[in-house]
C-alpha cells in the first residue's frame, strides 16, 4: 500500500508531465497558426498583383511600339495600358542563341508585377528549354517570386531584389526611346 507521500509524488510527477504536454501543444499550436496567418496575409497581398497579372495577360496585345540598341543589341518594346491604372511594357531580344523576355507592370504609377524568360533556342529550332521567374512586388519590396527552370534564380549570389534595380534601369532606358 502506497504512502500518502507516495501518492503525493505521483499526482505530482503526473502534473507536471501533463504539464509540459500542454506547454508543447500550445506552443506547436501557436507557431503553425502563425505560419498559416502568414500564409493568408501572402495570399491576401499577391491576390490583386495577380489580378493586374491576369488581365495583362488576357489583354495584350505583342505589337512593336520601338526598337532600341541601348546594350548594344536590337531590343523590341511593347507598351500598354490594359486599364486606366495600369501600365505594362514588356521587352524582347534575341542573343547569342536565347530568346529573352521581360514584362513589368506598374499599378498606379509604381511596379507590381515583374516576369523575365529565357528561353534557349538556337536558330531554325525549336525552344529547347525554358526558365522563368515572376516576381509581385509590393511597396517596392518583392513579397514572393516563383521559379521554374534552371537559370540565374540558383546562382548564390542571386538577389530577388535585383529586378528592382534592373526595372528602375528599363525605366531609364524607355524614357530615352525618342516619340
């Protein structure tokens, strides 16, 4: 028969090991929801960039608007207004066996969206691989980006920021092209 000392140290150990179970669930519980919070509030922040991203996509046209040699190579803009708070420009050339493509669109006067490919294909053949990366941007910050394929996103170096600077440049370079 146990004592009642016993008895006391075995509610007690019980307690405490249910204790520390409750202290671990509640922890577990508090960083999932923080992570699914997080998750919403990214969501809830690409939903109008993507929906700025849709209706470029579904609405543009691939018309040449200029032609510019500013690095040296023939580059093709297209510029657009798919609605009355959006602009889009998107910028096409051909180099040293790749096709490349870049697209920014600006809600509002200030950069949202933002997509570069590239697209490997030599002459007189057919696109042999592809990488892209979209990037939505808010507040002049890149909130997320979206990769596929092998290119410049898995060098260490690689910055998401960096199509900030090389959109701020495209800038400067469109505001050249003569009217």
């Amino acid at each position: 028969m146990k004592t009642k000392i016993q008895i006391w140290n075995d509610m007690r150990s019980y307690f405490i090991t249910l204790q520390k179970k409750l202290f671990i669930a509640a922890f577990l519980y508090m960083g999932m929801s923080t992570q699914v919070f997080a998750q919403q509030s990214l969501a809830e922040a690409k939903a109008p960039i993507k929906i700025v991203r849709d209706l470029y996509f579904k609405t543009s046209d691939h018309t040449i608007d200029a032609v510019t040699d500013c690095n040296g190579y023939p580059e093709f803009y297209t510029v657009g207004q798919p609605d009355a708070h959006t602009q889009s420009f998107r910028i096409t050339w051909y180099r040293e066996d790749q096709l490349y493509t870049e697209i920014y669109l600006l809600k509002d006067g200030r950069l949202v969206y933002a997509l570069e490919e590239v697209k490997r294909m030599r002459l007189n053949h057919y696109t042999q691989s592809v990488w892209r990366c979209e990037y939505f941007i808010k507040d002049d910050r890149v909130i997320d980006y979206r990769s596929l394929g092998h290119g410049k996103t898995e060098d260490d170096v690689w910055e998401p920021e960096s199509i900030l600077i090389q959109f701020s440049d495209r800038k400067a370079e469109l505001e050249k092209i003569r009217k």
